[in-house]
C-alpha cells in the first residue's frame, strides 16, 4: 500500500514496526561500504594475469619504441590504438596517459586556466569568472575539479536522454560558460545514456565561448552488465561533421577493466587540439608509464579482448544489480516512496527518496553501519534542491554483505518517509 | 700544444688534419645519440625481475591498504617509508606520486598558479610578474616549466660549490622572484654537489616572496657511478631550522634507478605545506599507481636494496665517463681548447668549448650522425652567452658507440676550435 494513502494509525504503527527493524539493523553491528564505485575484490581478481605476465626484454620494444625507456609522449603506439580501436577514433586523435583518466581531465581544465585551451582569447585565469554546466546527479569528482577552480556550477537537470538541452542550450549562449561535463554512457549515477538527439544537439552546440569545452567522460564505454555491447556514436566525428571539431576532449581508462587507479587512461580529440596540447603537454612530462600501456596491450591484444574481458565482470556485476534492484521492487516500490533507475551497465542505481529526506536516510545508514555516498554529493556545490537523491554503489561489497546493505537501506528509506509523513 | 700559442702555419696544418679527420667521420655514416640522460639498455635490463615479478593477491594489500584498488591518495604506504629511508625525511613528509617526478615539480608550479602555494597572497596567475631564478648550466626541462608558465626566467652562474649565493641572495629580496630550481647532488649538467655552505644559505635564505620557492630536485640522490654512497643533507630539515620550513619542496624518482617514465615519483615538504596540498591534490587523482608503487617495493624492500642495486648501475656507467673523460684528456686537454667537469655521479659532463663555439660543434656532430643536446639547452631561453656549453650524456649508447660519438665529437671540437682562430 502506497504510504501516503495509509491512515495515520496504520501510518504510526508502520513507523513503529520501521523504527523496530531499523533498532535490529543497528544491533548488528554492521560495517558495510556502498559509497563508491570501486569494483569488488572478484573484478580485481580477473586481471592477476596483468599483474604477474610474463614479459621477455625482446617484447619490450613495440612498434620501434622502447617501453622500459624515456620518450614517445603520446604513449606507446599499441596503447593508442588500443583505445582507437575501442572508441571508434582514429589513432591520431589518441594521447595515452598515466594511470587515471580524472587526472587527464583535471590538467585539461588546468591548462585552460593558465594556458588557455586552443580557441582561448585568453587563459581563463585572467578572466573574472568561468561558469561549467553540470548535469545532475552526476559525478561529484567532476564537480570538484570545477570547485578547486573556483568556478561558478551551473546545475542542468539530467532528463532520460541525458542532459536538459534546452537548458544547456540556453547557457551555452553566454560567454562566460566555458564547457559542460558528461558522461554519455551510463552516466554517473543515473546509468543514463545520452540519445542520439541529445548527442547531436550537444555535437552541434552553438556556444558563445570560443573555447567552449565539452569534457566527454565516457568512463563506462564498455561497462555494459547486462546484454550484448552497445556501440555507441564517435563524439569526434559527430562534432567534426556539426562543424564543432575542437570542441570536444574524450575520456576513457582502464581503471573499472582492469585495476582502478592503477589502469591505462586515455583523452581523444580533433588532432589539432592534439597538437596544441602536445606543446603543453611536453612541459610537464617526458613519457607516460608506457610499461603499464605494454601490460594492457599484452592483455587484452585487441579491442575484442577488451569486450571478452568485460563480460567476465558482466557475471560478477549482474547479480548485485539485481539483487539491489529485487529488494527496492520489493521493499520500496509498493510504498510509492521512492524511484530509480534501472540501467544495463555502469556502476550505480539513482534513487530518489522522498523529497528531503535524503541526509536523512544517509545518516541513518551511517549510524547502522553502512556507509553510502553522501546525500549531495552528486550535485553541484554538493546541494541537492530536492535533498532526494542518493547514489547505491552495489560493486564493492560482496553478494552477502550488499544484501544486508540492502536491507538496512530500505529500512531506512521506510523509516525516513514514515518520519516525514508524520512530522517527527 | 695549446692551440693559441700556434704559428699560423701550424694551426692552419692542424686545421688542415682536423677537417680531413671530420670527413672522415662524416664518411662513416653514423647514427649516434648522446643527447639525453637515458639510462642504456644494460641497465634496463638490471630491472627485469621488477617486470616479471610474480606477486599473489595476497600481496597486494599492504598495512591494510590495496594497491589494486581506488584510494589512499598519498600513495602505498610502503612506497613513501622507502623513499623517505632514501632521503632521510619523516614518513608523514612524503607524498608518492606517479612515475615521473618531472610532473610533480610542473603540477607544484601549476597549482602555485592557479590556486597559490600555502604562503601565497594570491595565485600567480593574477601577478603582473613572475620570476624564476635558473641555476645555469642547468637543466632544460626545469626551465621549459618556467618558460611554459610565461615566468621571467633569471639566470644565476653555477660555481664549483652550486649556485652564485651572493646573486641568490640579491634576487631573493625582489618580492617578484618566486623560486629557485636546484638539482642539489650531481647537477645536470655539471655534476657539481652543492657544497654544506651553499646548502646552509639556501635554507636560511631570506625571501621577499612570502611563497618562494627551493624546487630540490634530488634527482641523482642516489646515483654515484664512483665511489661508495655520499650522504647528503636532509634539506627539510635544515629549511626548518632555518626557520624556513615551508620554501621547499623535494623531489626524487626511480626513473634511473629502475625504468625511466615508468618509475615512481614522489615529493617530500613539510607537513603544513603536505596538508595544503593533499587539498588540492584531492581535486586531481584519486590516488596514483600503487600497483608500480607495490612492485618497487617488492623489489627493492629497503633503501639498502636500493644502494645495492645502485652499485649495477655503478658498473655500467663508470667505463662509460671513464672513456668521456680518457677522450677529452687526451685528444683536447692538451690544446687548451675546452674544460669540463668530471662528475663521481649523475648523468652527464659538462664541457665548456671555445666561447662561441658550442652552437658551432653541435652542428658538426649533427652533420657527422651524432646527435647531442642542443648547445644553449642548459641555459634559460636556450640562451647561453658565451655559446660554449655542451652537455655529454654518455649513458645511453653501448661503450663501443660511445667511443666512436667520443671520437666524433673530439674532432668536432678541434675543427671548431680551428675555425674561430683562423676566423674561417
């Protein structure tokens, strides 16, 4: 029965049966984490071939260039086209970099700062203020890089097809907007992919910012757990045709293939952005760890390898989407107290608690020992207008321990709507 | 005979012999390369087993942190302790980055820009004016940071005992002047140890810039090729008795300890400056590679393991300068037509042609199939004024190429020498 509907004894005596279950899940002392998207200890496992191959000093030299050695900016030439080949980009517009793909994405926005990007009048440094779009709930790392910055965030509401592009439309139309974060697939953390009207709408972008920067995070490009992989449009080739070709930089690593933090990451663009960060870019490093690029391309060998790769962590994510997914339907739905999002691949399911109460139901987590991502956190200036959002996390904990997560998260989510409806 | 004092038919003998001898070169179609301080591939090889080391997951996870996974932003816990062994600072100091230290000391730069150092009244990039004080001859790459960032790069003559102290100290009290770049033991290119004295008024330096800033590059803090380990003084600690705790900022890598580019890095400063980093760090990467951060540990356990192994390299790179040296000895110091420096440790000699002759020499290794650094590299702008310094990296060619380059080079350096007396 639907919550609101229920008469206020039945509603007092649902608070009261709420309030006794939420008391036993706090009893059991629990110690659980659903707060990031880190893969579980089976995923790492997959990639202990990464860790410990084998490789003879003969390999070492790939394509003519030396991996164990200095030099080769762009990464080893094997890397590279390895990440051509799985965004679909040509193996120009491909820079393989260190170990994280957030830190290539932060050094972007940093040298548009003090270098200005391609198309810059100026380094945005030298401007009075610098605006960036960012669809929420989105990533909150996103959001932090434009914060350390001191960036003015500008909210767009995230709609089923992606961002809202009236809105960003809209926005675009001053100058002071410098760029719009995305993550076009299975976005973080609605599991949303953009529709290909949103992404020709966002490749056609008029913006009134010469330097307008669309930071495509295609953090999840092959992370499909469910079904076969979608092929997914070449942003590139998308704004190249729109008459937008430098308008775009693309991300992409490793880190949730093989081990986070510790993958290959990559940024794709136009090649005369390439060659405009190239001259940046050599200030600041010699050569990426062009030994880890060999380790992957030894690994995976093709794009296919990629993919094959993928489905082995497909079997070990499936059963926590679904188990996440059985208790809200089952524990939830009937109750109207909450929705959510059903995605086929990344690392979240959205939810969004009655409006105001989700500090609370975080802080109530909290107190019973399972700790989620806070309430916010996926907002801009990490405030949520409708406080209604949370972020689930199902990859890190084991099957065993994110059913107990589940359960005591959907006790709160009840004892929370109760609390509400009742004004205690 | 020193080739000044000769008769003018003499000389124009000797000129005579020096250009036959140099088509003779030219004739051998070589392809020589001692432009860069890369370690060869023998001591690649020295490193092999930190490739193929077969490492369990059970060994993954070290003081309670796995390296396989997001988190703990300051690096593997592991991984500092041993660098601080290395360097003689406090655990809490050192922050273990990515495999290159280069990147650190341009994102140290780049934050001073963006957000300001811990001291700062505001970030660079809203000064009217920067300088930077270049230790020269010094290393290109230092400079090209400074240059990248629109710095005024000012030029400050090394002595036997490292920078002119006397001009440090005069440019310190413009408030304008926001650093210095020292490589402290066996500085690129000259090899000089910065003597107790210098190190001394370096520490105690008195700077109008309430954030300048001691760039320590200890680069080859660990790389005597002669001899047994020097120790060398713990700069934080001095700078803290000094009473200038937070001016610097040390840097250290295994780039030419183990794989250059593929090593790891890190930065060791106080801990006030450490938590104003961690800060802004926080907004770049999650943390870096724990996994290479792991595998060096693993292989070399202890800052004794790192000694030892340093001995290898030792092996290697001693015949090496031995042969630099023996050449320059023999074929040019009795000509009195160059000097240079004969380092015990770090990568390269520094040799001093005829004053406006280093551009000259350069040019005829090139046409002669060996490629050196390019003569004005080591000075800010690339602007040596006397065009007389060049840098020999002797590592990275096997000892036969490198005698022929040696060959090569004497010649060139004659013809040269020839040329200018002649007025050819």
């Amino acid at each position: 029965m639907v919550l609101k509907e229920m008469e206020r004894s039945k509603l007092e005596a649902f608070y009261s049966d709420a309030l006794k279950a939420y008391e036993n899940c706090k009893s059991q002392g629990l110690k659980l984490d659903m707060s990031r998207g880190k893969p579980g200890k089976a995923q790492l496992d997959l990639s202990m071939e990464l860790l410990n191959m084998h490789i003879d000093p003969e390999q070492t030299k790939v394509d003519g260039v030396e991996a164990r050695n200095y030099g080769e900016l762009m990464g080893l030439p094997a890397a590279r086209r390895l990440f051509a080949e799985l965004l679909g980009v040509k193996f120009e517009q491909v820079f393989a970099g260190g170990s994280a793909s957030l830190t290539l994405m932060y050094d972007l926005i940093a040298k548009a700062y003090t270098n200005g990007l391609l198309h810059s009048e100026k380094p945005w440094s030298k401007l009075d203020k610098v605006k960036f779009l960012c669809p929420a709930p989105g990533y909150d790392r996103h959001f932090t890089i434009s914060s350390s910055f001191g960036m003015e965030l500008i909210m767009i509401p995230m709609t089923e097809e992606g961002p809202d592009m009236d809105m960003v439309e809209k926005y675009a139309a001053d100058p002071d907007v410098k760029g719009i974060w995305c993550v076009p697939k299975y976005s973080n953390p609605d599991g949303i992919t953009y529709s290909d009207e949103t992404i020709k709408r966002l490749a056609s972008l008029k913006h009134a910012a010469p330097d307008f920067v669309l930071v495509w995070d295609n953090a999840y490009c092959v992370h499909e757990f469910e079904g076969e992989f979608v092929p997914f449009k070449n942003i590139l080739e998308e704004c190249e045709k729109a008459g937008n070709p430098d308008m775009v930089f693309e991300f992409a690593s490793t880190s949730k293939i093989t081990f986070p933090g510790a993958g290959i990451a990559c940024f794709a663009c136009s090649e005369a952005n390439m060659a405009y960060m190239k001259k940046l870019l050599n200030a600041q490093v010699i050569s990426f760890d062009k030994i880890n690029h060999l380790r992957h391309v030894l690994f995976f060998k093709n794009a296919q390898g990629v993919l094959d790769h993928m489905k082995k962590h497909a079997e070990i994510m499936k059963p926590k989407f679904d188990m996440v997914l059985e208790y809200l339907d089952k524990e939830i739905a009937p109750l109207g107290i909450a929705h959510w999002h059903r995605p086929k691949g990344g690392y979240f399911v959205s939810l969004f608690v009655e409006k105001g109460c989700a500090k609370r139901v975080h802080a109530l987590c909290k107190e019973a020992g399972v700790v989620m991502t806070d309430a916010g956190a996926t907002y801009p200036y990490k405030n949520d207008p409708d406080d209604s959002n949370l972020r689930i996390a199902p990859s890190f904990p084991p099957l065993d321990e994110l059913e107990k997560a589940m359960q005591v998260l959907c006790c709160c989510i009840k004892l929370a709507a109760a609390e509400k409806l009742l004004g205690k």
